[in-house]
C-alpha cells in the first residue's frame, strides 16, 4: 500500500501525471479550459477522498477514470446549456495537422474514446488499458476495433 497525504506524495503525483491526465481530458472535451478542470477536479478528489493505492499503477488507474469520470461530468453539463443563435459564431479553422482527427476522436462516444487516446496518444498497450480502466482485455480490443470503424465511417463522410 502505498502512504498518501504528504505534501512530498501530492506533488509527486502531480508532477507524474498532470499532462497525460490534460491530454486524456482535452482530447475528451476539445477546450483546455475545461480539460483543465477535470483534471484540477480529479486531484481535488484525490485531496479530499485520501484513497489507499495497492501501487503505483493502482494510483495512475484511479487518476484516468476519475479524469474520465469528470471530463464526462463536464461534457454533459456543456450539452445541456442552451446557446442563443446569434452568439454562435462561424466554426473554427483546424489549427493544424492532425486536428480533424482529433477532433472526430473527440466526437467518438467516450467508451470508444478513451481508449483510442490511451493507445494511441498515450501508447499503452491493450492490457495495460484493461489494467488501468479496469475492464477485460477483450472488452478493450473490441473497443478499439469498434472506435477504429467509426472514426473511419466520420472521416469518410468528412471527406465527401
């Protein structure tokens, strides 16, 4: 079990994990702003709930679906607003390479999402995945077989 609650362990964990957690989270919610809510909310809950970790892959688990969990917090609520026609402006150029692909991923359910991000943006392998979200390793493939087709049927049409 490892100790947590130290000054020393908090700025340690968040030295480790903050730009993969502000990566996984943008890629779920598309504005840094609100990605970096997420993460800021997930080690406020990591402060507040002091959660005992088996080791330090538990600990990096508990980070990325607690991310994912608010990220998703954060996405609903942003669905739910109601914008007025005249504030919504003309759609954003992408900003660069790769940008409409990061932005379909981000259009992908989050259970398709998620580990697109983690394996591709994060490279982790299919196991670890399962480790770390805390599902069977078939389950994973299938997710990201199935995220895979629909990223291409969304690029496709994008295309045409």
């Amino acid at each position: 079990m490892v100790p947590f609650g130290t000054d020393e362990t908090i700025s340690r964990c968040v030295a480790e994990h903050s730009d993969m957690l502000l990566r996984l989270a943008c890629t779920r919610l598309g504005s840094t702003a609100d990605a970096e809510d997420a993460v800021q909310e997930a080690f406020l809950r990591l402060l507040t709930a002091r959660p005992v970790f088996r080791d330090a892959e538990h600990e990096k688990a508990w980070l990325i679906r607690t991310t994912l969990q608010r990220a998703s917090d954060i996405r609903r609520k942003a669905e739910r607003r109601a914008v007025p026609l005249e504030e919504i402006g003309e759609p954003a150029a992408p900003d660069g390479p790769g940008e409409e692909l990061r932005s379909a991923v981000r259009a992908l359910p989050e259970r398709y999402g998620a580990v697109i991000h983690l394996y591709y943006y994060e490279g982790y392998p299919i196991k670890e995945i399962a480790k770390l979200l805390g599902l069977p390793a078939a389950t994973v493939g299938t997710r990201l077989a199935r995220g895979r087709e629909r990223l291409r049927q969304m690029l496709k049409e994008d295309a045409v």
